[in-house]
C-alpha cells in the first residue's frame, strides 16, 4: 500500500499536531502548539495520507524549530 505524499497545508496543522503528539508521546498544551504554528514552516513540512488522514510526517527546519524534535511516526 503507499501513502500519497505531500505538503502540509495550514488547515491541516491540527491534524499535523495530533500525529505529532502520537509519534512523541507527548500532550502538547494549547499555548506550546501556537508556539510551533507560529514557526512551522508549511513549505518544507510533508504528511503522508490514508485517504484524507494524515498518517504520518516529516518537517525540514532552518533552525527555528530547533527545540521541536522532527520525527516520522
């Protein structure tokens, strides 16, 4: 089975923060994910799709994310 692949929109950053927490095992509290919002970078950020859910990630950063942990689930 393959995923289809691609950019993450911004209407998809609470689907990204939920896939996100999972891979982490992390409960991301309100004002840490407008924290992340606030530096994600959409253009260089890609989810994988089953059907419209994102199942999986992988975030490219200029640095700006450095105290969030780029992971794939």
């Amino acid at each position: 089975m393959s995923y289809p692949i691609r950019p993450i929109v911004p209407d998809e950053f609470p689907a990204f923060a939920r896939v996100w927490e999972r891979a982490s095992n992390f409960d991301a509290k309100e004002d840490e994910l407008d924290t992340l919002a606030s530096v994600f970078e959409f253009d260089r950020s890609f989810g994988a799709f089953d059907g419209d859910r994102m199942v999986d990630y992988h975030i490219e950063s200029d640095g700006a994310m450095d105290n969030w942990t780029p992971r794939t689930t």
